[in-house]
C-alpha cells in the first residue's frame, strides 16, 4: 500500500542538489518538512536522510515521522500542502523549508 509519510527535521543546506527547487541560500539553516512515498507506515528514517541529501541538506537534526492524513489536506489549515502530497505521490518525495532571518537580523525563527 503507497502511504506518504512527513519527515520534519532541521538542517543546513549545502547548495549540492541534485534537483531543480527553489531552495533556500547556502549555508541557512531551515526546519523542513520531507514529504516520502513510501510501501509501508514503517518509518524509514534512512532513506527518508538519503532523500534530504539529495535535496541539498546537511546536519540534519531533530528528525521525527508520521504518517499524512489525507483528509486533513480538505481542511482550511492544511489545504495549502496538498500539493506536496501530489508532488510526492508523483515523484516519490517533495520538500518545504521554513524561511526565517538570522537572529543576527534581529528577528529568530
């Protein structure tokens, strides 16, 4: 059974992407969201690491899994992530960072 399960971590992102995004500029540091399809509900936290490399993020920290509920994504609060559910169910996996200042800008994330 295809599921698509949400890995949120927090990592640096290197500039070494092997794909084509809109990403955040090298050397920030971000909490993302992985989206990955996957076979099973079985955490994989090793391929779900595997993707976020290939996605650009070192040192990652902090990563935890659950799997989507799809109904949540009919919801007003959730609606706006429907399409990383489609992008990973289409291409195997989708990622969002979270954009922030540098506390050295004054504002933290």
């Amino acid at each position: 059974m295809t599921v698509v399960m949400i890995y949120g971590f927090q990592g640096r992102f290197s500039g070494d992407s092997k794909y084509t995004w809109s990403h955040p500029d090298v050397g920030a540091t971000h909490k993302c969201m992985l989206f990955l399809r996957q076979q099973s509900e079985a955490y994989d936290f090793e391929t779900a690491l595997d993707e976020c490399g290939r996605y650009g993020f070192t040192n990652i920290e902090n990563m935890r899994g659950g799997k989507l509920q799809i109904d949540v994504l009919n919801t007003d609060l959730y609606r706006g992530f429907a399409g990383f559910y489609e992008e990973a169910l289409s291409s195997g996996a989708a990622l969002v960072y979270y954009p922030h200042k540098d506390a050295a800008d004054g504002d933290a994330a």
